[in-house]
C-alpha cells in the first residue's frame, strides 16, 4: 500500500504510468480534485478515511471511524455507498498501546493534541493556576510529539507544587482521574482507557461533533464548548464538578471500553484485505 504523503509528493500526474500498487489509503482531509480521483480508481482501489464529504462513485471503501458525525451526513454516506462503508466508534483506530486507567487515578490530564494548536496549552495552564483538587497528587499539561510550548513556560520543568509539564505519553492515561482535552482522536483514546474527560473544541465543527458524541454515548464525555468562549471560572467549576462526581467516572470507566474497544484498526485491516486481498 501506499500512503498518501507519499503519493501526492510523488507527482500528480502518476494518472499516466502504472502505479504498482493495489490500494490507496487517503487518511488526510484535503480538497481533492475529483476528475483525479474517479480516473485514479480506474487504475487502483481507494479507501478515503475521515472523509464525511466523500463524493459518490470516488472510492471503494469509506472508513468514518467516530460516532460524532451529523445524521445527515451519515444518511447520505449509507445512500451513497450503501455496500461499501465502515461507520461508528467501532472502527475508531487508535494505537495498540492505549492502556486503561488504573483504579486508584490520581492525577488531572491536560491534553491539546500533537501540535498545542494556537498554544492552547498555556492558556489552559494559566487558567488552571493556583488550583487545587482533594486527592490530586499532580495537575500533567502534556504535549504531544510536535508541540511546543511559547516562551515563558519550560518544558519538563516542575513549575508550581504538583504542577508538571511534560511530553505526552499514552501511559499516563494510567493515572489519570480526569482529563482535559481538546476534542479528536485523543477523545476517542480516552474513552477507550475509561479516562473521564472534559472535553473542548478548536473548531466550530468540533463544537458540533463533541455534543453529538456525548448525547450519542449517553454522557460518556462532558463538552465544554469552543475554547475561544471558554472562561477560566467555567473550566474551573467543570473541573470541579467531574472531579467530585464519582458515580459519572465509574460510568466512564465501564462503558468507554465498550463504546470503544481498541480493535477499529483490526476491523478495518480485516475489511480492506477481504475486499483487496
């Protein structure tokens, strides 16, 4: 298989030679041309990922791995590819090594994806400054691999008692009572660790796709609307609410794993090589 950076820094015009390959797998959302694609699936088998706008007769299989999308969107992806799409939680593809959160969690998790998009990061340190939970051992603002924090913060450095900034690492969903988490794919890692989560957008999409997943997973996660209304008095009460709210976490705890069960990734391998094996 070919991934899809590697194809498009390629050449686009590979229309005309062969392509060697029995499957493209295009897992990023960018705007492709359609004439491209429908003359590009007369020559290999695609599988567009996350791609709820896939238009009709431009791939072969259409992957949709969450439960947040509209319910006219996933109404005319059945229409439109009525034998050929992977729709809900089920097929969200996550790593192997999401581990579940260990019944004596001790620790509030804050998480803004890989890249800290905006420095969200510091801004939700700044509003969580000088607060202190009953039980919490330590508040993690963790960083995924590409971000950086803005100047004034150091990475890896402990600032304030109890307060740690860190690289992030799927372990600590280990430890973690509570997160706090920008909405996407880490949402979807969350509930499969049992991880409560606070959830916030970036996006105005996001907005939408947070409140459908919690409505549609009976409350599993609590949104908390788009980050630029967010107000640290808000974040604040919501921290502490979920904190104190035992019976919501236990909730949590036994169902995320259902809802989501880590196997996504084997669903879809399995399903790609029946149709392409």
């Amino acid at each position: 298989m070919l991934s899809e950076e590697a194809w498009i820094s390629a050449n686009f015009n590979i229309l005309s030679t062969r392509i060697g390959t029995d499957v493209l797998i295009l897992d990023k959302k960018y705007s492709y041309d359609l004439q491209w694609l429908l003359a590009l699936r007369n020559q290999v088998g695609i599988v567009r990922v996350d791609h709820p706008h896939a238009e009709t007769g431009t791939a072969d299989l259409v992957v949709i791995p969450n439960a947040h999308q509209p319910d006219a969107t996933v109404a005319r992806l059945h229409r439109d590819f009525p034998s050929a799409l992977l729709c809900g939680p089920e097929y969200a593809i996550l790593p192997p090594d999401v581990p579940r959160q260990d019944d004596d969690a001790d620790t509030l998790l804050f998480l803004t994806g890989g890249t800290n998009p905006g420095g969200l990061m510091e801004h939700f340190y700044e509003m969580t400054r000088g607060m202190a939970l009953p039980g919490c051992r330590s508040f993690v603002y963790a960083l995924g691999s590409l971000a950086r924090f803005e100047p004034g913060l150091s990475l890896d450095a402990r600032t304030e008692r109890g307060r740690v900034l860190r690289e992030f690492d799927r372990a600590l969903y280990r430890r973690t009572r509570l997160a706090v988490s920008l909405f996407g794919v880490t949402t979807y890692e969350l509930l499969a660790a049992g991880v409560p989560t606070l959830s916030i957008a970036h996006t105005d999409e996001n907005v939408d796709g947070q409140e459908l997943l919690a409505a549609r997973s009976g409350g599993l996660i609590v949104p908390l609307g788009h980050v630029r209304e967010l107000q640290a008095a808000t974040l604040r009460t919501a921290i502490q609410r979920a904190w104190a709210n035992d019976s919501w976490q236990r909730l949590v705890w036994e169902r995320g794993p259902t809802l989501v069960d880590g196997q996504g990734a084997a669903r879809v391998t399995g399903e790609i090589l029946r149709r392409f094996g």
